[in-house]
C-alpha cells in the first residue's frame, strides 16, 4: 500500500485550500529566510561605519518590530481567510455519517439509512458531508491528505466535520495521532462515488447479509454463531456483537485489519486463523478451531456481499 501523502494533488475544496496555505507560508518563509542569511553575509564583510550609532536603531526598529509585525499580520491574514474557506456548509440532502474510532478501526454509520460498516468510508462525489466524530477509548484522529482536514476523535465529546471529494475517487485515510500498539495500522479508504452509485452502494449495505448457500458455508455460520458471534454483527442473524467491526458485508470491502492486508480469500483465511501474526495486539484473539472449520467459516465469510 502506497504512503498516504505521496504524490498528493488536493482532490477537495478543503485539501486546495490547505495547500495554497502550506505554499504561501513556504515561501513567505523562504523570502524571510533570504533575506536574513543576505544580511548576515553583508554583515560578516562589512566595515563598521565611523561612530554610527543611528543605523543600528533604524535596523533594530526596522527589521525587529515594523517588518516582523508586517509579516506575522500576512500570516496571521492568510490563515484566518483559508480558515473561512475551508469551512463548508452541508445542504439538506446530504447523509450524515457518524464514525466512532476504536483500538484498532473505524467504526462507519449512517444513521438514517441503518447502514453500519467499517474502514471505508463511502460518499457521494461533490457533496459536503457532515461527520460526527468520536472515540470509543483513546484519542485517535481522522486524517485524509488528499481530500484535506484533520479532526480529532475523542472519547468524551463528539466533533463535528464537514469534508467533500470533488471527484469520485479512492483516497487513502490514516489515524494521525498515536493510539497504541496498532496506530500505523489504524487506516482507512474514503471511497468518493458518483451519487447513484453511492446511493446503490448505501441499498446495498442496508440489505441483509445474503444467507449462506453450500455445505460448507452453512456450517460456517454456525461456527462464527458460536465463536464470533459476541464481537461482531451480521445483519438477519443472531449475531449482535459491538465489540468489533460489522462484518454484514466484509467480502464487499477492499482491505482487512483496518487496511493491514487486501481482502482476499486466501488472507481472510490467514487473518481469522491469527489475527496476531498481521496486527500485533490486535484485541481479536486468535480462535480455538481446527483448519477445517476455520475453512468453513472463511468461506461463509467471503459469501457475505
Ligand atoms: Cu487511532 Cu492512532
């Protein structure tokens, strides 16, 4: 997986003007920078006047007080008008989103849809999004570069986001502040989809789980009934667990472990063998089954669309 950051081109209202920021305090900087190492150089060779006690005062006023005061006024303007900009209003139409970081994930809800998943975070293109954001234990932080902003998730208060993609789009998304052993491996997709496509995607998710068709995958959900059942969800089962991610719809989703390893068959297999050997610390522990039922539950795992 690529580095989140990497080769970024702002792909938001929010991230274009973040960036313009981050340029024009880069180079305000670099001239400020200039200038300084010019006058130390002239400075360094420069004979000192006879008795000249005035052009000291004018530089000392000059540079000191006026100049910096100039500059840290510019900059202080530049950011208060790129923080007006970046703050986006939501129109009524637009589905509100509630995410809620837990040690290791995120957890993803769309509360007027009944909709829940986890580690990917789906939005129509070109709409302004509001997110309610909180944490379930430590403070963790919702950061995607290419779309812009970054907001914390804490476990006593729920802030309030609003982000846009402006093209459909898959942008990569990480927790950025530490939270433990797993922190680096705390991420997340922003899936931007044209809005039909996201609203199939939303009906999609809302539906219930498809039941499980052969043998093998029959017998697997009764294995993950009694062994996975008090964790995590499926939707039309029995199974109603908030500890863990719903997995409702898992094999739609395109990554494992928050983002640790691609969602294949063959890595769904490995991860709910020894979800450890991925993810050290990870809080799901490592199930008591033997390679037989732990293919079977795999199987009715990767049915579940
Ligand atoms: Cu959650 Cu770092």
């Amino acid at each position: 997986m690529s580095v989140p950051g990497a080769g970024v081109v702002a792909a938001g209202p929010l991230a274009e003007h973040m960036n313009r920021l981050g340029w024009q305090l880069t180079w305000l900087g670099t001239a400020v920078f200039g200038l300084v190492v010019m006058l130390l150089v002239i400075g360094m060779f420069r004979r000192p006047p006879a008795g000249g006690g005035r052009p000291l005062r004018t530089w000392i006023v000059g540079g000191g007080v006026v100049l910096s005061t100039v500059l840290i006024g510019l900059v202080f303007a530049l950011t208060l008008m790129a923080m007006r900009a970046t703050s986006l209003d939501t129109t009524n139409d637009s589905p509100r989103v509630q995410i809620t970081g837990h040690q290791w994930w995120w957890e993803i809800e769309y509360p007027d849809h009944n909709v829940v998943t986890a580690n990917e975070l789906h939005i129509p293109a070109g709409v302004p999004i509001e997110m309610n954001l909180r944490s379930n234990d430590v403070i963790h932080s919702f950061w995607v570069p290419e779309i812009g902003g970054k907001i914390d998730l804490l476990p006593d208060d729920v802030n309030t986001y609003v982000i846009q993609a402006d093209e459909p789009g898959v942008y990569q998304g990480v927790c950025a502040e530490f939270c433990g052993l797993q922190h680096a491996r705390m991420r997340f997709l922003v899936v931007a989809q044209p809005v039909a496509e996201f609203e199939a995607w939303l009906e999609q998710q809302r539906a219930p789980s498809s039941s499980p068709t052969g043998e093998q995958a029959q017998k697997g959900e009764r294995i993950f009934m009694v062994e996975c059942a008090r964790c995590h969800s499926i939707l039309g089962t029995d199974a109603s667990g908030d500890e863990g991610p719903d997995l409702s719809h898992v094999a739609s989703r395109r990554t494992l472990g928050a983002g640790t390893i691609e969602n294949s068959s063959e890595h769904l297999r490995q991860w709910i063998e020894d979800p450890g050997r991925f993810k050290p610390g990870v809080l799901m522990p490592r199930p008591d089954l033997t390679a037989r039922d732990l293919g079977d539950l795999a199987v009715y795992l990767e049915g579940l669309r």
